[in-house]
C-alpha cells in the first residue's frame, strides 16, 4: 500500500524523540551577588546526540545506557505535572551521549524524556504517525522555547547553565545571560537564565568533537564543592567575556566569517577556564586536555575549545573536508587509542518527536 501522511486524534501509543548534543564553552559569571551568575556562550551538535523511544505502560520501566536515569526523569514529570498513577511508559534508550564528559547528556535525555511523557499524555493528539507499512513519514514535531522551559521545570534541570535547555528547541549557536542567585525576577520562569541570541550557523560548517577515552568531568556533589570553593569571577573578567560573546562570536557567526569566529571561540574559551582553574587543573584530564589544544593548534584549528568541566573538547572545521583532515591526522598520529573525534554537524533544528506506532 503506498505510503500516506496521516495524523491521530486519539493518544499515542508510543512515541520517539531525538535530541542535539551540548557544547559549553564557559560561563560568564558566578560568585557575585551584584552581577548574574552563569549564564554563557554554548553550541548544539548533531551527533552524539540523545535517542529515546517511550510507550505506554501501566508501570515504568527502562532498558539501554541511563536507562535507569530515563526511568527517573519519567517518574519526576509525571510527578511535577500531576499525571494519573497509571500514567507509566516503558522506556528505550537507544542512545545517548557518554555521562558527564561536557556533553549535556543529563539534561538532553531528561528533556527528551519529558518530551516523551508529554507526547504520550499531555499532548494534542494529532502529531503525525507512520505509514501504513511502518515506515516512517517526514514530518516531525519540534519543540518551541516555552516547551523546553516547561520540561526543565518538570525534571528539575537548569539550575545552573540553561544552554542546553535553550538549545533543546531551535538548536543553534546558543548565549544566554545567567540569573541572580536567589531569583529576582517573581514570574514563573525567573529560575531559568534568559535566552539573549540564537545563531543558526552555516550549514557547510562542521565540528569535531573529541572525547579522552576512559575520562570523566566534574559532576554531582564534587562539582557543587567546587563552587564553593572557587572565587567569584572578577568583574572585569565577565564584561571582557561578554564582550567577546557579544561583539566577537555573535558577529562573525551571523556574519558567516569562520576565521573571525574561530578566533573569538578560542578567545572565549581560554578566558572563561580562567576562573575555574584552581578546580579544573587537578582533574586527572587536564594536561591531556592542554595537549590535545596543543596538537589542534599545530594542525591549524583556531576555533578549538573545551566544554564544560571536559574532557571533551570541539574543534571548528570549515567544511566537511577540513574536518575530516583532523580525524586523518588522529589516525596516523596513533591518537585514536587515547582520543574519540566525531565530526558533528552544527545543530539548526532542536529535538524532535515523532509518533511511532
């Protein structure tokens, strides 16, 4: 039977979402009751991205990588929002990016999760379904600013950096302006950082994301501590930073000048390590991590930065030529043993959901 695009009024079944991967390039303040806290500049990815598959259940189970994490942020919206008790799903995780590395994985599957339950029992009902035979037709459902907010608060995520949060919907190059710390602001979304641009950046552009094997980054309450211990950012600091962002990468983005934008990357990305330094350099991947900057350098890319608490770092390419080159040189260099690069696409479009019935 040939394929026909059709939707349902009635509840979905089953449901799958995909989601970008995060790239922080560093915050732009902490510490300073007079000045936002957090806030920062950070980019989506397409790959490795977040791939779950929920359906309808009378009790929660999981099954895949952080199955049991999924299983968690299931139950939490399905708290947050008041669902029945019988409002269960049966969750696959079919993949997802390595925890705690710099690549947003907790709050990309928590997104998609909640993504998930709202498709299954909170949604309108007439989201697009596969075809007859099973094959999945093309239209997708994505997701707007309001809905990204709305899932964070479900699953308790984006109490600190909001880019990832802000790039679930739209992707894109993502600067966000941090928050005072007690909120300020008496509306409902004042616990989040706002959105202050998203770039689309050029199609032909392309990433490498390079992750240390056997690594990971700071996370849970080692990370906290580290917060407490670190100085505020000194003022100077964040307004150099919010310079950069501002009148650097978000120009030469829009723009599409890739030298300008790599440079002002990299400028950003050192500036911004600065203040997490006395924290950051006792990480057991911090000097492969220098070298790793070190040897991107000798191979011509300026735009080359860490994200997050690492160790995963990105490296600007131009095309999808220069990109691959890099992954050359990690071969014949030997490095593929130590090093995992995976040329990525800068993400335009956000998650997606789609019926899969």
């Amino acid at each position: 039977m040939a394929e026909e695009r059709r939707t349902s009024s009635r509840p979905p079944r089953a449901v799958e979402v995909r989601a970008p991967a995060r790239l922080h390039l560093g915050m732009l303040s902490f510490g300073d009751p007079e000045v936002r806290s957090f806030g920062g500049v950070g980019v989506m990815v397409d790959r490795p991205g977040v791939h779950v598959r929920l359906r309808r259940a009378e009790a929660f189970l999981g099954r895949g990588p952080l199955a049991e994490r999924a299983v968690g942020f299931a139950r939490e919206a399905a708290k947050t929002w008041g669902l029945p008790e019988k409002a269960a799903c049966e969750i696959e995780v079919v993949a997802t990016p390595r925890a705690h590395v710099g690549l947003g994985s907790g709050t990309q599957l928590a997104l998609a999760v909640a993504a998930g339950m709202q498709g299954l029992y909170r949604g309108s009902h007439t989201l697009p379904i596969v075809a007859e035979q099973g094959q999945p037709i093309d239209d997708e459902h994505s997701f707007e600013s309001a809905d990204a907010l709305d899932f964070a608060r479900a699953v308790g995520r984006g109490r600190r950096s909001c880019v990832g949060i802000h790039g679930f919907s739209r992707g894109g190059l993502i600067v966000e302006a941090g928050r005072f710390v007690p909120p300020r602001v008496p509306t409902e979304d004042g616990e989040f950082s706002p959105l202050v641009a998203r770039v689309r950046l050029p199609s032909t552009w392309r990433c490498v994301v390079i992750v240390q094997r056997d690594s990971i980054g700071l996370h849970g309450e080692p990370e906290k501590q580290a917060f407490q211990e670190l100085a505020p950012v000194p003022r100077e600091v964040a307004a150099e930073l919010a310079r950069i962002a501002l009148m650097e990468i978000l120009p030469a983005a829009v723009e599409g000048r890739f030298a300008a934008f790599s440079q002002a990357v990299r400028r950003y990305g050192d500036l911004a390590g600065q203040p997490f330094a006395p924290v950051s350099e006792r990480l057991p991947h911090a000097a492969s991590t220098a070298q790793l900057l070190e040897l991107l350098d000798e191979l011509g890319i300026r735009g080359a930065a860490q994200s997050s608490w690492g160790p995963a770092v990105m490296a600007c390419c131009e095309s999808l030529e220069a990109a691959g080159h890099v992954v050359e040189r990690f071969d014949a260099l030997k490095l593929l043993p130590q090093y995992e690069p995976v040329i990525a696409r800068f993400d335009a479009q956000g998650a997606t959901l789609r019926v899969v019935e």
